[in-house]
C-alpha cells in the first residue's frame, strides 16, 4: 500500500468481470476472491491480482446482470469505469458497501445549498463547500458557513438528479428529500465526478432503506418474485392464485409505493430498481 493508505475491509468473496474493454462478457462466471478494500483502492485476489482506483469509478452499485449468473445472485455491487465493469459479491453486503461509501467521500470537500427547499417553499441560499462524513447510519456535512447538517440514511424519501452549471462547471447535482426537525427539507449536493458517481449510489441506497419498511405481505412478496422471474404481468394472476382484482389491487399499491412502474397499460409493469432489490432480499430469505 502506498504511504497513508489505509485499509478499511478484507474479506473472502466473489467477483465476476462483465466488461473489458468496453465490451460486455457474456460468458463471464463468478470467482472466489480475497476482497481487499483502502482508502484508495479495491483490491481483488483470486488467481491473480485486479485493482481498481476509487478515483476512476463512473457509477457504483446498480445491477448489471451480463448472464444469467449474474441476474440470479441477490446482491452484488457493480464498480464501474470506462471500459471495466466489475460486479463484486461479499458475505456483508452492507459492510462492504459502507466502507467503499467511506474510502470515497470521507473528508471529500462537496458543495452543498442546505436547506435549498424548506416546506415545499424554494429558499435563497447559496453553494457551500462542506467536508464530508459517512456512517453506518447517516450522512453528515460540516459547511464553510458553519452549519452541520445530517441526512439520516433510511430518511431519504426521494432523490432527483439535475444538471447544471455551480462553481462555473457543468455538475451532477443530487436534490436529497429528507426530514429535519420533522419537516420536510431538500438538500442539493454537488462535486467532483468520482465524489458524485459514489454518493448517487448511496443516496439510492438510502432511498431503498426507506422503501424497505413496506409491510408488504406475503402474496405482494409472490407477485415481485414471479416479475423478477420473468413472469408477464397479464400471467400474474394465475401464477399467484389470485383474482385479477386482487392482483390489480396489488398493482396499483406497488405502483404508489415505486416498487414497479407503468409500461404500456397498468397491467403491463416491470421491476424498478427497487423493486429487483425487493425481491433479491426475498431470494435471500429463502
């Protein structure tokens, strides 16, 4: 390791390469591995040595199912660069996730308009630049201006992404819903692309740790399970053994709830992001 670089998780796992140089793997398969991650780096150890800087990632952690090994395993985080894709699988998802989250944006400078909505109400408020905190439950920002603010991370409601131009550069700026003193705020955060690349994962992570309380029961559960398997929603009803009243009932509240989204007709949806995570965390409790 280099001088000053610090290691933040070590653990056996797996990872499957889905992209080399800029051309996707269809036959790629999954290998056992020594999972290494710094603050600098992510380290694969198999039969040989693959790393990958922190600084390169262009998108973090939403599936890429290359084949069919790839879409049938429940959680995975996919580290992508120009032309790499790499999904990587680990006994603590979560952990992992985390620590990366962590070996990317803390003490990274960000630039923050907090609160930019307040009550639904566009305040004036200018970008500040703020240094940045992960935690195991919550995002903290220590602003230039002094304020500290906090988004817990399973009270993120929502989050929008917008392009525009802050600090004379065209930039990915996130607009975060959450709660502050029990009203609803919008933060914006913005930066540099390797800051914002990790930080829209773990803003979308956030969302789905908010989703996740649904009280879904078990014949909803049955009905992502048999979409994520493939199932065509007009076959729905029969696969479950439900009426097609009950399933367009269950339709309509998925739908609400951002689980699935409307195609064509409202009988015609498939699985959001969230709502393949849904149902890879049923797979997993299987």
């Amino acid at each position: 390791m280099s001088q000053g670089e610090r290691k933040l998780y070590d653990e056996r796992g797996k990872f499957m390469q889905a992209v080399k140089d800029g051309h996707e793997i269809r036959d790629a398969d999954w290998n056992a591995c020594r999972v290494v991650l710094t603050t600098e780096r992510v380290v694969l150890i198999g039969d040989e040595k693959r790393s990958i800087d922190i600084d390169t990632l262009g998108r973090v952690n939403d599936r890429f199912d290359v084949n069919q090994s790839a879409a049938v395993e429940g959680s995975y985080t996919s580290l992508r660069t120009d032309d790499m894709v790499f999904l990587v699988s680990t006994p603590d998802q979560d952990t992992f996730e985390t620590a990366l989250y962590k070996a990317s944006l803390n003490n990274g400078i960000l630039l923050v308009q907090h609160p930019a909505v307040e009550g639904g109400v566009v305040q004036d408020v200018e970008w500040t630049k703020a240094k940045t905190k992960i935690s195991e439950d919550a995002i903290r920002f220590a602003m230039a201006d002094g304020q500290k603010v906090r988004i817990d991370r399973d009270d993120i409601g929502d989050v929008e992404t917008d392009k525009r131009t802050v600090d004379g550069q065209d930039r990915t700026v996130y607009e975060v819903e959450h709660t502050e003193d029990d009203r609803s705020v919008e933060t914006h955060l913005t930066g540099e692309s390797h800051h914002t690349a990790v930080m829209g994962a773990l803003l979308e992570e956030g969302v789905e740790r908010h989703r996740a309380n649904l009280d879904l029961d078990g014949v909803e559960k049955q009905v992502i399970m048999a979409l994520h398997s493939g199932v065509s929603p007009f076959d729905i009803p029969e696969f479950v053994d439900q009426d097609v009243e009950r399933v367009e009932e269950i339709f309509d509240r998925l739908i609400e709830y951002d689980v699935i989204e409307v195609e064509r007709e409202r009988t015609e949806v498939a699985l959001t992001p969230e709502g393949r995570q849904a149902a890879g965390e049923s797979i997993g409790d299987r």
